[in-house]
C-alpha cells in the first residue's frame, strides 16, 4: 500500500511540474510582447536624432553601420 501512494505522489509531483512549467511559459511570453509593444527596438530615426544629438549630421552608411552594430549586438 505505501508504494502505491508514493507512485502517485510522485505523479501528481510530475504532473504539476509540466502544467507549472506550460503556464509560466504562457505568462513570460505575454510579458515580453507586451514589454516590446511598449518599448520598441531601436530603429532608424531614433539613430538619426542620436546623431543630431551629437551635432553630426548622419549619411545613410552611419545609420546602416549602426543598425547592423545593434543586431549584431542583440
């Protein structure tokens, strides 16, 4: 009789992990959405003003360095 009962203890131990497991993932993925809808990656003229910022007007090849900087990065 005791094995029995440990069996089960140990399947609803195993059980509980996996839907543990299956919602916190549900939770993080909803997070970061919202997280990324909220702030969004840098883009080009966000790079542009960054470069106005400093007082250098940028060309195109600046802007297509750096984007390929923060991919590279990310």
């Amino acid at each position: 009789m005791g094995t029995i009962v440990w069996w089960g203890a140990l399947l609803i131990a195993i059980a509980t992990a996996i839907v543990g497991g299956i919602i916190g993932f549900i939770i993080t993925r909803k997070v970061i959405q919202k997280q990324l809808r909220e702030n969004p990656p840098i883009n080009e003229n966000q790079i542009r003003a960054m470069y106005r910022s400093m007082g250098r007007k940028p060309t195109e090849s600046d802007i297509k360095k750096t984007m390929n900087a923060v991919k590279r990065g990310k």
